[in-house]
C-alpha cells in the first residue's frame, strides 16, 4: 500500500535530478536520492509537475556563458 498524505497525494519515495552531460545536450540522466530532512528554518517543497521548454535548451546552450549551469550544481561534465 502507497501511503497517502492529507491532500491525497501519494507521499514521494525520494527526490530526483535531471542530469544534462555538458557536452551532449541530448544525453541525460535521472539521479535519484532520499527526500531529504529540512533542517530548522527550511520548508520541503514538494513539486508535482515538472516541463521542459524551448527555454530550457537555451540555458543549456549558453550555460557555461552565461553561468547558468552553477544554478543546478552536480557531478563535474553534468
């Protein structure tokens, strides 16, 4: 049985990361850990739908230009 939450949804198993290879826009990966534990102070946001826009591809393409790959660190290449 799938635990559900007050609003009815489903409660999340873990948090995941779309991984975007620097080098190769088309090559992605999903990374997944634990939801993680706020600390005091912190809110845990839980997001229910996620896209991927025209938008998205612009930022990749001028990532390194444009800093916008140190929004999102993960792994060196990624």
């Amino acid at each position: 049985m799938v635990p559900r939450m007050a609003d009815g949804m489903t409660q999340p198993d873990g948090s995941w990361t779309l991984a975007v290879a620097r080098t190769d826009l088309a090559r992605t990966r999903r990374l997944s850990e634990p939801v993680p534990q706020p600390a005091p102070g912190e809110a845990l946001l839980r997001v229910e739908r996620v896209g991927l826009t025209a938008n998205n591809v612009t930022y990749a393409v001028l990532g390194e230009a444009f800093r916008y790959w140190e929004f999102f660190p993960t792994g060196p290449g990624w």
